[in-house]
C-alpha cells in the first residue's frame, strides 16, 4: 500500500581518489559544433481537419559518423512530429463540432558538414598489414640441357608463407548538447467542404507542409589514453 514518503537521512561518505597518478582511457573532445539543418516535407493527415491544435516535436539522430582521414561528418536523423488536429463531426453556419485527434509522422533528414576539430585532432588510423616471405630452395635440376652439378636456386613455390597485422582503431562519436528547431508549416489545398453548412471562413486540408531549420549543438569525442599526474604531497592511504 502507498503513502508519501517521508525524508531520509544520510551520512557523507569520504571519496577515495587515486592519488599516485594513473594513465586513463577517457573520451576527449575532439570537437564542438552548432549544425544547421533544413528539412522540407509534405505531411499528409489520415483525414480532413479544420485546424492545427499543437504540433511536439523531438529530434532524433540515427547516424553522426566521422570519416577519418577526413574532416567530413554525415548526420541523418527524423524529426518526430506528434500533431494535435480538430475534425469535423458536426457543423452549421455558425459553428462546428468535432473531435481532437493526433497524428505522429517521422520527418527524415541527412547532410554533411566539415568538422574542425576545436579540441584535438583525432588520432591517425594504423592500417592493417600483410607481409608475404619465402624460404631459399635447392633443387636438382635434370634435363639434356643441365649438367650435373646444375641446381636451381628460388625460393619455394610450394608454400604461401605471410604474416598479417590487425590494428583495432578507436571510431570517433558523438554526443548531443541541444537542439533548437525553428518551424514553419503551411497548410495546403484547404477547400470549402461540399456537403453540409460551414461557416464561410472555415475550410479543411489534408496536407501540410512543413518547413524547419533545425540547429543541432553536439560534441566529436575519441576514446584516447590520458596520463593523469599524481596529487602533490599526497598518498593513496591519506584518504583511507
């Protein structure tokens, strides 16, 4: 059975840092960035309605991959739109009554965009490598045209020999800040219903199209080793 809850007492609890210095792999920001993205889409709605109530929105980023050896950041993502609209069930031509219903509808996008990287440069990509060796081979040679001291000296082509090296590159992420979405939508093709009684400045629409400059603040981190100095005058069992 529930009931408030009442206020709970703590104590606090000394932290224990690492006091002799440690080399960490930590994420470091390797840049910070505001991208402006423009979104054009036509929105369809399952049926007529008369007006737009209200329209959340929230930002979703699928993909934020910077190619290395590059500068170049490819985004894609949807604004998912949730969008409160009135009906009409009813009307004369004084008034109209209908239901409030809503309608989610994803709007895509994707772009690119030149990062500079205001932090740190990211780490230069180790690729992999293949060596390919050969053993030395003596072999007789017999023949009308070979004496018999004659031998051919190669190397074996009996045998692939190679030794391959695989380097584990640490891929750059991302991480959102904020987001800021700047939005005009325009409702298309409103026309006079045919059947019943409306008010003479009432129309319905099916279609909206939405026009959005979306501006997305987000951080570019590499997972990278950092050495972190020891505590002057300090100990670990200090804090013990």
């Amino acid at each position: 059975m529930g009931g408030t809850a009442p206020d709970c007492g703590n104590i606090p609890v000394a932290i224990t840092p690492l006091a002799t210095g440690a080399v960490a792999k930590i994420p470091v920001v390797l840049a910070e960035l505001t991208v402006q993205i423009n979104v054009n889409s036509i929105i369809t709605l399952p049926e007529p309605a008369i007006e737009i109530k209200d329209i959340k929105k929230h930002l979703k980023i699928t993909q934020c991959l910077l190619i290395q050896d590059t500068n170049m950041l490819f985004i894609k993502g949807f604004i998912r739109k949730n969008i409160q609209y009135a009906t009409a069930k009813c009307s004369t031509n004084e008034g109209i009554c209908g239901d409030i219903k809503h309608c989610t509808v994803d709007a895509p996008f994707s772009c690119t965009t030149p990062v500079i990287f205001n932090g740190i440069d990211p780490l230069p990509i180790v690729p992999s490598e293949a060596t390919e060796f050969r053993y030395f081979r003596k072999q007789d040679l017999k023949g009308p045209d070979f004496a018999e001291k004659d031998h051919l000296l190669s190397s074996d082509l009996s045998e692939f020999n190679q030794i391959s090296t695989e380097y584990f590159n640490e891929l750059p992420f991302c991480e959102l800040i904020s987001s800021r979405i700047v939005e005009f939508d325009e409702l298309l093709n409103r026309t006079q219903p045919i059947k019943g009684e409306f008010p003479f400045e009432e129309k319905c629409f099916k279609k909206i199209e939405e026009k959005a400059v979306v501006y997305l603040t987000l951080k570019i981190l590499q997972k990278r080793q950092v050495a972190v100095p020891a505590l002057d005058g300090l100990r670990d069992d200090d804090y013990c």
